[in-house]
C-alpha cells in the first residue's frame, strides 16, 4: 500500500513540476515585452482577492454558527466574534489592494520592459499538504488566489481504486476444484475512481459509494486447451500441438455502487469538520454494471522449432452488457473484495459458466 501511494505521489510531484516549468518559461520569455498584460491581471488579481476574503469571512461565520449551535459560545459573543472577523477580512482586503495598487503604479511607470518582480505577490504556488492554513485540495498547483479554503462540512469525498487477485469461472455442475482454468494463474486487476456521499447530516455510519472502474479479468487454460468459436458457441477443445500457455481476457467498463457502512472518527477543527475512517471497519455491499470494451485469447507454442506468440481479438461472443454483485470488509485502506458476475462470460456457450474474482482492493481516500 506505501509502494503504491509513493508512486501515486511521486507522479503528481513529478507532473507538478513540469507545469511549473513550463510556467516559468513563459513568463521568461514575455518579461521583455510591455507591462500591460502584468496590469490588466494585477486588475483582474484585485476582483480575485475581495472573493477570496469574502470567501474566508463564510468560513469562519459559519464556524462561528457552529459553536452557537455546539452552545459553545452565546449569541452575544458570536456577534462580537463575527464583527472582529469583518473588520479583519475588511482591512485585509484594504491592505492587499493597497499592494497591488502600488505594483500597477510601478508598471505604468516603467512601461518598457522593466523587471519589477520582487518575490512577493499572488504568483503561481505548489503546495502539497494544507500547510499552515486548512486549505481544500491537498496538492494544488497554480494561482495563489484561487486556491479554494478547506469547506466547514465536506459531505462527498473522492479516491482512486485498485483492487487485485484471484480469478476463474463458477461452471454450472462443477466445483471449483474441477475447474478448466488455472486456480493460481487466473487473475485479475481493477483500477477505477468513486466518490463517497454522507447519506445523513449527522452521521457518518452510512455512506454511499459510486463510480467507474475498468476490470480485466483474465483465464489461463488448463491441460493444453484453448478457446474455440464454433459457429457462435464458445468451448474449449484440445490444441493441435503442445501450448506452452492459453490465456484468455476480458476488459470491461463498469459503474459499480456499494452502500457502505461502518463506524469514523469525527475530527472538529475551529472551522471546520471532518468524519476520518482511518483504521476502522468499512463494509461495502452492492454491485455493478457496465460493457465490455475488450477480449483477447493470447496462445504460446512451438511450431517447425520457432516461438510462436498469437493473439487473437474478439469473435469470443462474449457478453456485451455485463453486471454483478460485489462486496467488501475493510480495515483501513485496505480490504477483502469479492466479484461475482451475474450475466454469463459468454452469449452463447455450451455450459453456463460465470465469472467470479477474490482479491485484495486499495481504497486510497
């Protein structure tokens, strides 16, 4: 789980600072020209810090609400507390403009290129973490200005998931055990992105999950066989000569949404509230939908002495609209995961067989 988020990390790191060099380049490369394009966003700068303050002045009203309602506070002491935080905002506001006042003067007053950069003002920022102020997104990149204050009350969260394991076929009058494909060799891998919906005001025990994820789901045939087509019937016959390995795969689109449920840690800052599952008991319940975008048989041999790698797409008649049930227990980040799909692997196939996987799934909130 550390390897993974280190690199998840490291990639946005990375692509993060490649925007800002690329940012810096352009700004090099027009500091020569006229200053009047550094004006009219100097202009514009001045509309984005009076939202800004407003902005933060919401927040911390409805902090102060908050302890009203907690009866933390009396009303009286929230109408003053609400003043002061006017008058600050307020003169804010006059202090910042005054700067950026002062910035425009200086530019109209060297109209030829001059470079009045000092180090200081709005420019671009690259903060990863909230740093000293409780900020909303955890790695942003761009103007200082619009970089959004943390919400009292964030109710929907997002965050990738990844999700690996076993696969195979549950085959209408057979076990497991009997199964035509590799119980140790057959996998699959699921990479999607949800989002995670407080279904109550003032709890957290019930949430709501729902998203896209792509699923591979993947078979190697056991005792040298491989699929066949067979006037649309799907089957698995003997191969001419010895395989070295029969894969076969199927790639799909899928909605899943879970109802999930369990206890969360309630975190209450000054302005602002958050519920934290970090190391508790999660328990997803529910399904999914979706197509299949993709299938591929992938067959090793030897034939006259040469390797032979044949890769055949398609004409499996595999379903075209596939659904499921899915569920999973979590501690954490990390969970046990089940998939079960409902419709069948193939349209049209001698013996009905279904997919099923078990597996680990990441759930990097």
């Amino acid at each position: 789980m550390n390897t993974i988020t280190r690199v998840v990390v490291c990639l946005v790191i990375a692509l993060a600072f490649t925007t800002a060099q690329a940012q810096d380049t352009k700004i090099d490369s027009t500091q020569t020209s006229s200053n009047q394009l550094k004006i009219d966003t100097l202009k514009q700068l001045k509309t984005n810090i009076e939202n800004e303050e407003r902005e933060f002045l919401k927040s911390e009203i409805a902090a102060i609400n908050q302890r009203i309602d907690d009866g933390k506070i009396t009303a009286s002491e929230a109408e003053t507390l609400k003043k002061e935080a006017a008058k600050n905002r307020a003169l804010n506001i006059e202090n910042r403009l005054a700067i950026i006042d002062n910035k425009i003067a200086l530019l109209e007053r060297n109209d030829d290129g001059y470079n009045t950069e000092d180090g200081d003002g709005d420019g671009f920022v690259l903060r990863i973490g909230s740093g000293e102020e409780d900020k909303e997104s955890f790695v942003y990149f761009g103007e200082k200005s619009n970089d959004k204050p943390r919400k009292y009350d964030r109710r929907t969260t997002t965050n990738v998931v990844f999700a690996l394991g076993f696969n195979n076929a549950i085959i209408e009058g057979q076990s497991l055990n009997d199964s035509p494909y590799k119980i140790g060799s057959s996998d699959f891998f699921e990479l999607g992105y949800a989002w995670k919906t407080r279904l109550f005001e003032n709890t957290n025990f019930w949430r709501l999950k729902y998203g896209f994820s792509f699923q591979w789901n993947k078979f190697e045939m056991e005792d040298n066989n491989y699929l066949v087509n067979t006037d649309g019937e799907i089957s698995l016959q003997e191969f001419p000569s010895d395989l070295n390995k029969a894969k076969f795969r199927t790639t799909n689109l899928v909605f899943p949404m879970h109802i999930e449920f369990g206890p969360s840690k309630k975190i209450e800052k000054d302005d602002y509230f958050r519920y934290s599952t970090y190391k508790k008991l999660k328990v997803g319940l529910g399904g999914y939908a979706g197509i299949n975008i993709g299938s591929m048989q992938k067959l090793k041999y030897k034939e006259d002495g040469d390797r032979i790698k044949n890769k055949q797409r398609g004409g499996f008649e595999v379903s075209e609209f596939v659904y499921g049930l899915s569920g999973y227990v979590a501690l954490g980040d990390i969970a046990l995961y089940v998939k079960y799909d409902l419709s069948p692997v193939f349209k049209d196939q001698l013996i009905d067989q279904n997919n099923i996987s078990v597996g680990l799934r990441f759930d990097m909130d």
